[in-house]
C-alpha cells in the first residue's frame, strides 16, 4: 500500500558506539514512529549545502516535511547576537533547514515545525526569536528529560484542529522563543500561565504549523497524524 512520504530533517551530533567515535546524521525514532502510526513513510534528510541552493530537488519527492527539535538557531541569521545561553549551533544545518522550509512554504507543500523547527519557520518569514526567555526555567527540565505544561490554542486554528482541544496538556523543553513575527503568521497558542508563544500558523497556506511542544514525545498528541492527513489529501496517496 502507499503511503505519503514524510522528510524529517536531520540533526548532526557526534556519537560513540564500540570503538567509533564519528559525526553522525540522526533522529530520535520517536518522529519517525509517530509517522509511521500515522500511515506515512518516513524519511531522514540529512544536511546538504547543495540541497540547501536547490532545495526543489528533494521537495519533489516528499508529500509533507517536518522541521525537527535540536540546537538554537544561529543569532546572526535573524539579526541578533549570541550570549552565554547560545547553545548547539550548527550552521550547516541552519543553511538547510532554512533552504528546505522556504521552498516548501512556496510550494504549498505540508510543514510542520517542532520546537527549533518552529523558530526556524519564523525566522525564514522574517521574524526573530527571544534567546533565552525569562521563564525558561518553566520549559526545561534536567538534561534529557521534558516539562509538562498547559497551552492554550485558538479557538477554529489549525493548532486546535490538529491537537483535537482549545487547551491541553504538552511536553516541553526549550529556552528560546518566538521575538518579531515573521510576515504572514499568526500566533495560535500560548503556554500557561506565563504567555509564551507555543503555536505559530500561516493562514494563507492548507497546512504550515509550528508548535514550540514535542508533540512527537507524547503518543496520544495527534497533530504529526493531522500532518500526514494533510500530506495524504495533497498527494492523493493512500487516500
């Protein structure tokens, strides 16, 4: 049976397995699994500075994109400065993502973006993000584990349609944010109680969603289902 094919832009990180010690592209298997429960096919596009010219060439071969978590976004990118907070920058992969969301923003093309996914999709409208937030504290847990908290979603927003709820429960762990809108979006949720902006949405555009929760860290979260629905009703695949 087809599916609709789902790309997930990778991290670069090194790792260390038996005796290698490399620079490796990866994904947690939990963005790739919601997909696949979805009924889409996932696949994982690493960084490429050709394809961050021509980002049509990958494009063409995808029904929706996912622009993951990871590390900030280079400050310089949307005009401001790196501090002590500035962590995991990674510019190679900035280039790409940033190529890859325009492109797919002027294609129509279905795009979801997680955490740093969503600050890259304001940054390429031309917004800025905030670099630490003064709640940040309230976002973050210990490394490696997620907060929970309340978000508030517009009511009739896309972020409300794909979360299937007006207010709900998330997963959360960041400590930068959403600065100057980009052009054209509009904010559609905000944590509780401190208003922080947690879901972003192109109104003009069948589905461009960023949402600053890891919805691909809670299996109940429908909104990556919402996402391969809306690939699945573009490409007629599977449909």
């Amino acid at each position: 049976m087809s599916r609709p094919v789902v790309g997930i832009s990778a991290a670069f990180e090194k790792a260390r397995w038996a005796s290698w010690d490399y620079e490796v592209n990866l994904s947690p298997r939990t963005y790739g699994r919601e997909v696949a429960t979805a009924g889409g096919q996932a696949i994982l596009l690493p960084a490429d500075d050709a394809l961050a010219d021509e980002p049509e060439e990958v494009l063409r071969l995808l029904d929706a994109l996912v622009l993951p978590g990871g590390g900030d976004v280079e400050p310089a990118v949307y005009g401001g400065e790196a501090d002590g907070q500035t962590t995991g920058v990674r510019q190679e992969r900035d280039r790409f993502e940033l190529g890859l969301c325009r492109a797919a923003l002027e294609g129509g093309l279905p795009v979801l973006g997680i955490c740093r996914g969503m600050e890259v999709m304001n940054v390429v409208l031309g917004g800025t993000l905030d670099p630490h937030l003064a709640t940040a504290e309230s976002h973050l847990e210990t490394p490696g584990t997620f907060s929970t908290h309340t978000v508030a979603l517009e009511p009739g927003s896309l972020a409300a349609r794909a979360s299937g709820a007006e207010r709900i429960e998330v997963r959360s762990h960041h400590h930068q944010g959403v600065g100057e809108l980009g052009d054209g979006l509009v904010v559609s949720g905000r944590s509780e109680p401190d208003g922080i902006v947690e879901a972003i949405e192109l109104l003009d555009h069948a589905f461009a969603l960023g949402i600053l929760w890891h919805a691909e860290e809670d299996r109940s979260s429908p909104v990556i289902g919402a996402l391969v629905e809306a690939a699945r009703e573009r490409s007629g695949v599977g449909a």
